[in-house]
C-alpha cells in the first residue's frame, strides 16, 4: 500500500490539531534549557547569542522560498515529514557538543526542516478544510499548542536538571517519531501539484511566477510582508535577551530549595497559559472571520506589545519582570493565528505555501537586518537599552496596521453598498 493511502488516516483537522500540539511540546522541552545552556553551559555574550539567531534565520532566508516551492510544485504532505526529520537532526546536533560552532550548525538544521515544514503545514490545513473554516483552526491549533508547550516546558526543565544537554536528546527522538507518525496518518486530498502541468521544473517555473504575480496583484500581501518583517526584528531582540536581562536585573531566590532552571520554567510557562486565555478571548472578536478583523486585532496587539516591551526593558524587580514577560510572550502567541489568517485570506491554492513561505522570509529578513545590530548595541550599551531599541521597530508595523485597517473598511464598505446601488434605477 502506497504512502498517503493508509487506510487509518486521521481527519485533517485532527492531524493539525495532533501535529500543532506536538511540535509545541517538542519544542518547548528544549525552549527554556536553550538560553540557559548557552549563557551559562557555553558561555555566550550577548552578541554571541544575536549572532546564534542571525544564522538560523540567515539559513531560514535562504532556502524558506524553494522550499516552500518544493511544497506547492509536488506535495505539502511529503514536505512536512521530511521537514521534521531535519529537525531532529538539528536537535540532535546540538546536543552532540557543547560549543559555540556546534551551536552555528544546529541552526543549519534548523533552519532547513523548519523551512520544509514553514507555509506547507499551513498551506495543507487551507486546502484541506478550506478558506472560511481555517482561521478557526489556527485559533485552536494556538490555543492547544499553547498547553502542550506549557508541559513541555516543566518536563524539559526536569531533564535539564540532570543535565542540560538532556533535553535537546528528547525533542531530536521526539521529532522523528512525528515524521514517521505523519507518514503514516496524514492524508492530502485536494492538493494539486503544479508539477503534473509541466514536468519537474516546469512546476517550479509555474509556482514561482504564479507566486510573484499574486504579490504584484494584491496590495494586502505587501501590507503583510512588511509587517511580518518588523514582528521578526523586534521580537529577535526579546527572544535572545530576556534571560540575560533577567539574570542581569535580579537574583533569582531559591523555590524551595529548588535549582533555578525552576525560574526559567515558571517563568516560561505563565506567558504561554495567559495567552491560550488571550487567544481564546481574540476568536470571539471576529478576528477571524470578518474583512476588517484581522488588521484591527492585530493593531491592538501590536500596540499592546510594544508599550509592554518597554515596560520590561525598563523594570528592574522580579515581579514586574515576570509579569511583563508573561504579557509580552502571550500577545505573541495570540497574535500568530490572526497573522496566518491574514496572509492565508484570499490566496490562489496553488501557490499558498509559496507565498506563506515568503512571509517566514520576510520575518528572517527582519531578524537577519536588524537581529546583530540589537546584539551589537546590546553588548556596546545594555542589554536594557537592547531591549528597547527592539520595542521601537514596531511602531512601523502599527502604523502600517492602521493604514491596511483603514483599507480594508473601505473596502467592506464599498463591498456592502454594491448590492444596494446595482439595484437602484438611473
């Protein structure tokens, strides 16, 4: 019996729901171990730690397009488990010797399964269930991914305990039991593969071009570039600077007796359940199902996150360090599945994970740019002033948020009043 036609197939919204909550827990049993293994296990500056980012999504920049025509011109299904399968490799590379260099070429990894898995999972989803329905499972899927994460990171940091290379060892293990749990169980309906049109290289000639058009031809999709770009930038800074903020600003005290990766981890998780609350709370806006939902959510958030992104470059007591992290990783978190909504809306099938792809692109791009001038500034003046540096970059974005709001509602506007004036006689 051939691959993807197993007679045990799951439904497709179960299989990215299943999918959605493992990668999370996978991820997240090494989330919180990672920063503190290369600060303290390998001794990373913060510079060292920017630069460490700057490679991962310099790799990502590179191979996120042909990948993602990979996954358009031949198989989405076929993309996402091979995907996995790298990663695994790259968890496994890093957990082999603790040194900078062995870092670098972990990112390598990295950076190409997740390329191979960036725009096809979501692509996949799309088709599977369709425009109108998807924005719901992306909402679900966070909300999910948000509790796995939440245990995966208690059980990374028992591990880390032990020993600190521990944990990647695992989520190496675990990802490769996904690829071979996707293989079996995860079916592809109604994708098309541009390949069948023309040939092997006929079909990545046809999605690339088909890809650059829809760009062309769609203002939304440059509104979305450009802002997905500054989320990576200013987030880049947050993301590889926080533990060294925090263990730079307090001493974490003893819970109860307990080694201080605890920190880490209560620390961790509490963002990541206040935003399955959050995410929760934005799916009853319409943010998901209306034309102007979307860049009106979004704008709040943006706002949101950038005055709390200041609030934690800026405090100095543990209390109001974690409270604000927690509220920084939440509006992230919640933010995600509106964004995806945004770019999926209105998209040509056949190049979906193409264009979606470009997106992840473009948040390299802004993590790449921008990402070692944060270090180098963070390094040269503070990691506070770092910090916020990085909660600047998005007063861009929410400028750009509130003219593609504005957009949209004339747009909906003139869509409602169509009807009205054809029926109305000259």
């Amino acid at each position: 019996m051939s691959a993807g036609q197993w007679p045990i197939q799951l439904q497709p919204r179960t299989t990215y729901l299943s999918l959605h909550a493992w990668t999370q827990f996978a991820f997240h049993v090494t989330f919180t171990t990672s920063s503190v293994y290369a600060i303290v296990e390998v001794g990373l500056n913060p510079f060292q730690l920017l630069l460490v980012g700057a490679v991962l999504e310099g790799s990502v920049l590179i191979t996120e397009v042909p990948t993602g025509i990979v996954a358009d011109a031949f198989s989405r299904r076929r993309s996402v488990i091979i995907g996995y399968a790298i990663l695994a490799i790259g968890f496994l590379v890093w957990a082999s010797v603790p040194n900078l260099w062995m870092i670098l070429i972990a990112q390598v990894f990295w950076a190409l399964g997740f390329t191979f898995t960036s725009g096809a999972q979501e692509a996949w989803i799309a088709d599977e269930v369709g425009d109108d329905s998807v924005g719901a499972v992306f909402l679900r899927s966070a909300q999910i991914g948000q509790l796995a994460a939440f245990l995966g990171i208690f059980v990374g940091v028992s591990l880390a305990i032990v020993d600190l290379q521990i944990p990647f060892f695992v989520s190496g293990i675990l990802f490769l039991f996904l690829s071979g749990f996707l293989f079996v169980f995860m079916a592809e309906r109604n994708f098309k593969p541009a390949g069948s049109v023309d040939g092997v290289f006929g079909g990545i000639k046809v999605t690339l071009r088909s890809s650059a058009s829809a760009i062309r031809g769609r203002a939304a999709i440059v509104f979305t570039l450009a802002v997905v770009a500054i989320f990576g930038a200013s987030y880049e800074a947050f993301d590889r600077l926080w533990p060294a903020h925090l263990l730079q600003q307090v001493n974490l005290p003893e819970l109860a007796g307990l080694d201080p990766l605890v920190w880490f981890a209560v620390i961790a998780s509490g963002g990541l359940l206040l935003g399955a609350g959050i995410t929760g709370v934005v799916g009853k806006t319409g943010a998901v199902t209306t034309r102007t939902g979307p860049t009106r959510t979004l704008a709040v958030l943006t706002a949101l996150l950038t005055v709390t992104l200041f609030a934690f470059a800026f405090t100095s007591s543990l209390l109001a360090l974690v409270i604000t992290y927690w509220v920084v990783v939440a509006l992230h978190h919640s933010s995600r599945p509106v964004v995806l909504t945004w770019i999926n809306r209105g998209l040509d099938p056949s190049v979906r994970a193409t264009v979606i792809s470009m997106h992840s692109q473009g948040d390299s791009l802004g993590q790449v740019t921008f990402g070692p001038v944060i270090g180098i500034i963070a390094t040269i003046r503070s990691i506070r002033f770092g910090l916020a540096v990085g909660a600047t970059a998005l007063v861009p974005a929410l400028c750009l948020l509130v003219l593609a709001g504005r957009r949209d509602s004339k747009l909906s506007q003139e869509l409602s009043e169509g009807p009205v004036s054809a029926e109305t006689p000259d």
